[in-house]
C-alpha cells in the first residue's frame, strides 16, 4: 500500500528535526526545505529515503523540483511510478479534437474608457462607446509623463472602475501639445493613472517599482484581475506547470530610464522580463516567454499558449498582451495616423488608425479539465494559426494571399463562422487586404441572407498594438458569453466599404444576436502585425452540461484574504456596498468565487452567514472592525505545525437534538448516519436517527453512548467532506471508541461492538446506588467499588472477545493511558478505558510536545480542561447555536488560522460569478521621482468572540 500524505509528512518532518535541531513549530509544510537547513548532501540522503518509503527509485533532482514539504507530498502522491511526474490525468497523446479544445476560464482587462473589468468592458462595447479622446492633463508635459499625480496629502489613489466618456468636446481636442511626445496627435486611447501601482501588493520596493516599465506593472495587476476574474486559486497554481506567453513589443519606458541606469533598469524596461516576471512573482513553472510580432502579438501569444496546453507542456495558461503609449509621434510623422481621429475601419474612406494602449490577459485551460475541475467556460478555442507574409511589399503592403490562407487553415468549415473581430487597421491598403482575404476564405458560398459579419474593437479603442488582438479576443470572448454581438462605430457605408455586400461581409452596426448558422455561435479573431507575422484564433460558445442541485442548504461561507487586516476590512466594505447595489449573486455563488480567490496574503477574515441581509450586515461590521457572531478574522500562521489533531471527548453526552440538523443541510454527515444506522439498531438496539431528535432523552448510557458513537463518526464523515484529514486522534471515555475507528485502527462494526457492550455495562444499576450516569467526568470512577469494578471488567471482556491489537493509521493519543502515545486498542486497552482514570491535560500536553497546535473537537462543545501554551482548540457544534452555523464557523476558524482545506472552491456549493475583486492600492512609481509615503497603519483584527479557545 502507498504510504499516505501524513506518512510522508511525517518521515520529512523526523529527519528534518532529527539533522536540524528543529522544533516542531519551526517545520511549516510551505517553507522552502532549504531554509529550514537542508543541504545538497542531505537532500540526497533524504531522497533515498524517501525511495524506501515509497517502494521505487526516485530522481536525484526530486528535491530540486519539490522545494517545500508541501510540493514533496504533492510530487509523490500523484507521480506515474516510473518517477517522471506526469499526473494519471495528464495528457495523452491520443486526444480527439473535442478533448484538445482550450477553455477560457477567466479574463482581465485594462483599456481606455475606464473598462478596467471585464463586466465595464461589455458595457463599453454594447452601448457602442468611444473611448478615444484626448490625453490626460499631466500627458501634457514634456517627455513622456505618467498620469495621476498623488492627492495632495500624499495618499494613494484608489482605482475604481467606471465608465469612460469620449475625450471629444473638451477644451483639449484637436491640441497640438507642442513641444511634447503628443506634438500633432491630439487623440488616442489612453488609460488612466498610467504611473500608479500596488508595488506594496506585490511586494516591490519602490526604487524597483520606480525602474520597472509602466507595461510590466499593469500586466502584474491585470493578470491577478484574470486569475480573481477565473476563481483560480493563485496558491494552487505556485509551483505547477502554468504558462505565461506575453505579447509586448518594445519599451518606451526605457527613453525615460536611459539617463541615469541603476540595478534594476536593465531588467526593468527588458520586454523579455515580462513574462518572467510574472511567472517569478506567481511561482509558475511552466514555460514563460515574450513574444514580439508587432501588432499580432498578442494573438500570436495565445497560439503558443493553445500548443503548450494541447502537448501537455502546460496544465493551466496565461496568455497576454500589454502596450502602453508613452511616445505617439513616429507614427504621426510616418502618416500613420488619422488626423481626424475617427476609427473609420471599413467605411468610406479610411485615411490612417488611432493609437491607444491598455492591456489583457486571458486565462486557458485544456477544456475537459476545465470541466472536470468546475471552472466556469466563458469560450472555447477550436483552433489556432499562425503565418507570414512572406517576401510581400512591406509592412504598408501586407498580403491578401497570406491572410487568406491562415483563415482556411484556422477553419475546418467556413460556413459555420457567424462573426470575424478583424484587425480593421483602418487604412487604405489594409482594410481592402482584410475583406479580400475574409471572402476568399470564409464568404464564398454566402448567400445575401446570411453575410459573414464583421467588426473591429479598434474602432472603439483605437489600435492597442501588442495588445490589440487580446483586445479582440475578449471582446469576442464576452461577445460569446452574452450571445450578443456589439456595433462597431464609425462606420459610413459607402466608398472603400462599398464592395462588402458584393463580398458577402456585412459591417455589425448596431448590436445583433449572434445568428448560430451551424447551431453553435462561432467566430473568428484576427491579428496582422507590420512585421508580417499573421495570427487567427477560432472560438465558440460553450454550452455547459447540466450540473445537478447540490444538496446542501447549509450557509455560505464568505472567505476573504489580504497582505494586511486593513485590506481585509476594506475589501468586505467593498462587497457589502456592491451588495446593497442589489446584484443577484447568491451568497453560495459568492462564497464559491471568493474561495477561488486566495492567496493574497496571510490576514484573513470568514463569514459565515445566510440569508442577504445577514450577509451584509456582517461584511459591514468587518470592514467597521466590530465583532460579530459567526465571523472569524485572525492570520494564517501556519500554526497546525505537524498538523491537525481530532479530539473525540466521551466525559458528558450531547443534548438533546445536537447534530440533527445537519442531516437536512449536508449531506455527509446524513450519508454517515445512514450506513450506522442498522450497526447500531443491531448491536445497540437503537436508532440513531430517531436518537438525533430533539426529544430524545439521552439521560441513560445505554441510549446516549450510541448516539455520542454515531454523531462523533458523522462529524468526522463530515469534516473529511472538505478534504480534512487527522494528522492524529486523541480519544477519551466513551469517545476513543470513535476515535480508534477514525483512525482506521478498528472498523465501525467493532466499534459498534464495543459501544454496545459499554453502554450495557454503564446503564446497569448499582448496587449502592442510581444507574450511572451517560459519561463519565475525566479523572474519576464514579465510586464505583473495586469489586464492581473488576466484575465490570470481566463481563466486558467477554462480551468482546479477543480483539486483536489495532490495525495502522495515523497518530493515536489515548487519555485511558499513563503514556498517551501508541495506543494498541485490544481487548486489555478497552478494559482500562471502561474503569481507569481519564487523562486528557496529560494527552493534550504530549501531542503538544509533539508539534501538533490545532485541536477540533469532533463533538458538541465541551467544558475541557484549558488548552496547552500556544495551541488551538475549536468545537465542532455549540449548544443552543444552529448547528450549519455552528460547523461553518468551526471551519472557518480552522482556514482563517491557516489549516489548509484542499481545492474549498470545488467542495463549496453555488456556481462562478462575476465578483469585484479588491481595489488596488496605486501610488506613483516613475523614474527619477520620489514616492509618496504610505499613509495610516495596518491593524490586527481581533478574533470574533466564543469562537475557539485558544492559549497564546
């Protein structure tokens, strides 16, 4: 049998405390090994071990690639045994067309016009919007500026979205700006607070902030948006094989940088580094590259993405493209520009484009693992192209042919295409170029009633450059996702765009439903760069399969994280405004979307909550920093150390309905109680559904035992729903019965067994006294005789039979012994159970000397002794409190105090959602200027009250 993830942990964790000297609070399962002392040597010895341990020969570099215990446990657990690393779900070499299919699940956005989310980006481009206008005030000045200067107090400035408005009326149109980078170009698409950045976030000191090009930091921010915008936990992808493919070309930053070269210019204005940034700043292993075809470049990135994901070489992708504009005036001067400044792609008389800038970032993953992992599919990417132009006329001369054949290669079925987002330059040679090669490939067998429709986003944004096919490819991605197709503006049909219609192409004006010719919404995205590097991607719509209901009506558990307590505060204002705005998010989807954003830092805050109301009268006591009932704030501090321990207590019973309501709200738990329920009519003659009730009179051993048996087990089914497992169990009285089964050192039956034999035993009167009560208090007898106490054993003993001793699992504290470490669980240790002393300080204080700091008690709430320095010890259910609240409180407290819940998105209920992220938290970086000081302190949240018991 291959050993288990504790196991593993347990082997690294020993040798580790053995060489080292180490305390057992010191090994944090995602702390780099080398920091903990690990030498190249001893990785080699370690290694060796670990072969031992798991039956085959392992790589020497497998310490190189598994930093972390974490990573260590992850790489053995899911390794093919040939010790190469690829997972049994990995790709095969043998996928169909459907299974090579590539998913968008998450898309980020920054372009002109204040579309700085993907849902203002819609609005923008449904209400057929122009978002080009004038440069910013400060872009006034000479030399290339930045835009949003601090406030005057030197606090930073808060990016929110909103809508733009056209630049068009305003005292700046039709400037020239003499004298500066925008002498003669009066218009363009430009983004606001160019210059500002959450450096603080990503944790970038300011004189590197300063250095870095304006396009590395937007791209950091925008992709944290894609990944927030997918629900994709960036802890989950650290590590993994994810890839970044970046389209950028060039850096104008570096004219601004060039005066005065410090440590951190070269790197910082390098487009190359872009990619690697990010992949640096997110711990992603899979390939990481910059791409520069000009004005493809972006689209060209998303096709090495697409390949990357359909050979295996990437699991989850990043694909972008990022262009700033800091010096307009070599187009200008080349006669590239419009000097109207209206986008008139494919209309009378195209007379030149309009720059803009801005950036996107999408995010892909291999369509079945998509829908394997619960991700939302916004599209599908079909398929792919990349060409050249060859030997054409030059960059003012691309060729027709070219295109042409990239479409026929993207397309398997030309009459299936509803729509084409084009690349719509807007100049007198490309845009005839396009439509020519559009109806060769695509129109040729087009009826009038059924034209190929086209449209340009540039026409909305002006030419992103780099950044111009991501551009279209959200566009359309949004597009697909609303089943509309948005106008396109700026269109006089007649004159150069006259021949459309005899082409079997028709200009989208006003916004359409997308027509389905073949049955599935289809379209195509464009991308020519002047270097000649032709890009196509062909996308459709997904139509999910149905999901069944989830079962569970338990509350929602809203998980917020940030690199301080003040931004966790802030952020939980934020959501309850946005709630109060009426959206109709359900608080499951909420809390599904929310899980999926972690990972932002180690202050955390959970609320647990039903109902609307509830949810933002408690967001808003967070942010106001006021305690409240069923919201946990505190830091993920790692501080299970060797990891959770579960407390089984049998020193008192439950009252009287404890546990019953979660057979209605989770399903585990009632599947649990199902499969005991003939046990313990059989073995106990009772029913322990009918012994959850509310009425129940637990006052008799002989009924409440059982039912402390069946619920403790339930519990435990429940909390092993979310992916917990124990690092260890700790049992005492009447509860170590559950606990030697959670452990796997008994079966449920015998435990049946032995819980029935017990409680027979308890429930007889005495002979100098009233029945026994249903548990026993710690440490006593309850003055039973010693003649009676050794008839009670005897008589036990037989009823059981010989048992033979305990079977492996995982770590065992037993409270029945002096040494409460490596309980055996025979005949001889149940008998010292049923009449010895109850030692649980004496447990507690082992399992704490042992490393372990988070205790859960898996039972209602118990009046235990005060816990050992520096540990944890959270109820599973709370008297007089709804137990569904009561447990998402407990698990709550759990994730905010940093025990891990692996893939918590996927084991939540509700669906993905469109959910505003956090504000950044921008101040100005440029080159060469000083940086406005932080303003205010960040302060500790307090733990909300009677939530856990804790000893610092």
């Amino acid at each position: 049998m291959s050993p288990s993830r504790t196991e593993i942990r347990a082997v690294v964790a020993g040798r580790l405390r053995s060489w080292y000297a180490l305390e057992p609070g010191e090994i944090a399962d995602d702390r780099p090994l080398a920091e903990l002392g690990l030498t190249s040597r001893d990785a080699v010895t370690l290694t060796a071990l670990l072969g031992e341990v798991v039956g085959r020969r392992l790589p020497e570099t497998l310490l190189g690639d598994a930093r972390t215990i974490d990573a260590l446990v992850e790489r053995l657990t899911r390794e093919r045994p040939d010790g190469h690393g690829a997972p049994w779900h990995g790709p095969g070499a043998d996928r169909d067309a459907d299974r090579a299919a590539v998913a968008v699940v998450g898309v980020g956005c920054r372009f002109p016009g204040g579309a700085d989310t993907p849902d203002a980006y819609w609005r923008l481009l449904s209400e057929g919007r122009d978002a080009v206008g004038a440069p910013p005030d400060d872009r006034r000045e000479a030399g290339p500026q930045p835009a949003a200067a601090p406030r005057s107090d030197g606090t930073p400035h808060e990016r929110t979205p909103h809508g733009g408005t056209p630049y068009e009326g305003t005292p700046y149109e039709g400037t020239p700006y003499e004298g500066t980078p925008y002498e003669g170009t009066p218009h363009g698409g430009f983004l606001d607070d160019m210059a500002g950045f959450d450096a603080d976030f990503f944790r970038i000191g300011a004189d590197e902030a300063a250095a870095m090009d304006p396009q590395h930091r937007v791209l950091l921010e925008v992709a944290r948006e894609a990944l927030d915008h997918a629900a994709l936990p960036v802890t989950r992808l650290a590590g993994s094989r994810t890839g970044v493919f970046v389209g950028i070309s060039g850096s104008e930053y570096a004219q601004v940088t060039a005066g005065a070269p410090d440590a951190w210019t070269t790197a910082g204005t390098a487009p190359g580094v872009a990619a690697a940034r990010l992949s640096h700043a997110l711990d992603l292993r899979g390939p990481s590259l910059a791409v520069d075809t000009a004005c493809s470049s972006a689209l060209v990135a998303v096709h090495h993405a697409v390949r990357s994901l359909a050979t295996g070489e990437s699991d989850t992708a990043l694909a972008a493209g990022v262009s700033l504009l800091l010096t307009p005036r070599v187009p200008h001067r080349a006669g590239a520009l419009s000097p109207d400044g209206l986008r008139g792609a494919f209309d009378a008389g195209p007379d030149g484009t309009v720059r803009g800038e801005g950036c996107g970032v999408v995010v892909l993953k291999r369509l079945t693992d998509a829908e394997r992992d619960g991700d939302r599919v916004l599209a599908v990417v079909r398929s792919t192209a990349v060409n050249s132009d060859g030997r054409s006329g030059g960059p003012a001369a691309p060729s027709a042919d070219a295109r042409r054949a990239l479409l026929t290669e993207a397309h398997t079925d030309p009459a299936d295409v509803d729509y084409v987002e084009t690349h719509g330059v807007g100049t007198p040679q490309g845009d005839p170029a396009e439509a020519c090669a559009l109806a060769a490939a695509l129109a040729t067998a087009r009826t009038p009633d059924r034209p190929l429709l086209i449209g340009s986003v540039r026409a909305n944004l002006g030419h992103l450059r780099a950044a111009a096919g991501i551009a279209g490819l959200i566009k359309t991605v949004l597009a697909l996702q609303h089943g509309e197709i948005p106008p396109h503006p700026h269109v006089v049909p007649t004159g150069t765009g006259g021949g459309l219609e005899a082409l079997g192409l028709r200009v989208v004006t006003s916004a359409e439903p997308w027509p389905r010719h073949s049955g599935t919404a289809t379209a195509g995205v464009s991308a020519f760069g002047y270097s000649g590097t032709n890009a196509h991607v062909v996308l459709t719509e997904h139509r999910a399969r149905p999901r069944p209901q989830d079962p569970r009506t338990g509350p929602a558990l809203l998980l917020l994280d940030a690199p301080s307590a003040e931004r966790v505060r802030a952020y939980a204002g934020e959501l309850a405004d946005w709630l109060r705005a009426g959206p109709g998010v359900r608080d499951a989807d909420l809390a599904r979307t929310l899980a999926g954003r972690t990972g932002r830092g180690h202050h955390r805050a959970a609320v647990v909550t039903r109902g609307r109301a509830a949810t933002v009268e408690a967001l808003s006591r967070l942010a106001a920093g006021e305690r409240s009932p069923h919201v946990v704030t505190g830091a993920a501090d790692c501080r299970d150390g060797a990891g959770t321990v579960w407390i089984f207590p049998g020193d008192g019973c439950p009252w009287p309905g404890a546990g019953h309501e979660l057979l209605e709200t989770e399903p585990a738990f009632a599947d649990a109680v199902e499969r005991l329920e003939p046990l313990l009519r059989w073995h106990a003659g009772i029913s322990l559904a009918e012994g959850l009730g509310a009425h129940t009179d637990l006052s008799s051993p002989a009924v409440a035992m059982p039912v402390l048996y069946g619920l403790q087990l339930g519990l435990a089914a429940l909390w092993r729903s979310f992916g917990l497992e124990p690092a260890a169990v700790m049992g005492h009285a009447a509860g170590e019965i559950a606990a030697a089964v959670v452990s796997g050192a008994i079966d449920p039956v015998t435990g049946a067994r032995i819980v029935a034999a017990r409680s027979r035993l308890r429930a007889r009167p005495r002979a100098d006294g009233p029945t026994p009560s249903a548990g026993r208090p710690t440490g006593s007898a309850d003055g039973v005789s010693q003649r009676e106490l050794a008839h009670m054993k005897g008589e036990f003993a037989r009823q059981l039979g010989d048992l033979p001793a305990a079977a492996p699992g995982c770590a065992r504290y037993s409270a029945s012994l002096a040494d409460p470490r490596g309980a055996r669980y025979d005949t001889a240790h149940w008998e010292a159970n049923l009449t010895g002393p109850a030692r649980l300080p004496e447990a507690l204080r082992a399992a704490a000397e042992d490393g372990h700091r988070v205790f859960v008690e898996v039972t209602p709430n118990t009046a235990g002794p005060q816990p050992p320095a520096g540990t944890l010890v959270v109820p599973t259910l709370r008297e007089n409190t709804d137990d569904a609240l009561a447990f998402g409180t407990a698990l709550a407290t759990l994730v905010v105090n940093g025990v891990r819940v692996p893939d918590l998105r996927e084991r939540l209920a509700g669906r993905i959602e469109d959910v505003p992220p956090p504000r950044w938290r921008h101040r100005r970086h440029w080159f060469g200027e000083q940086t406005p000081a932080a303003s205010g302190r960040e302060t500790v949240l307090a733990a909300a009250d009677g939530e856990h018991r804790s000893s610092a």
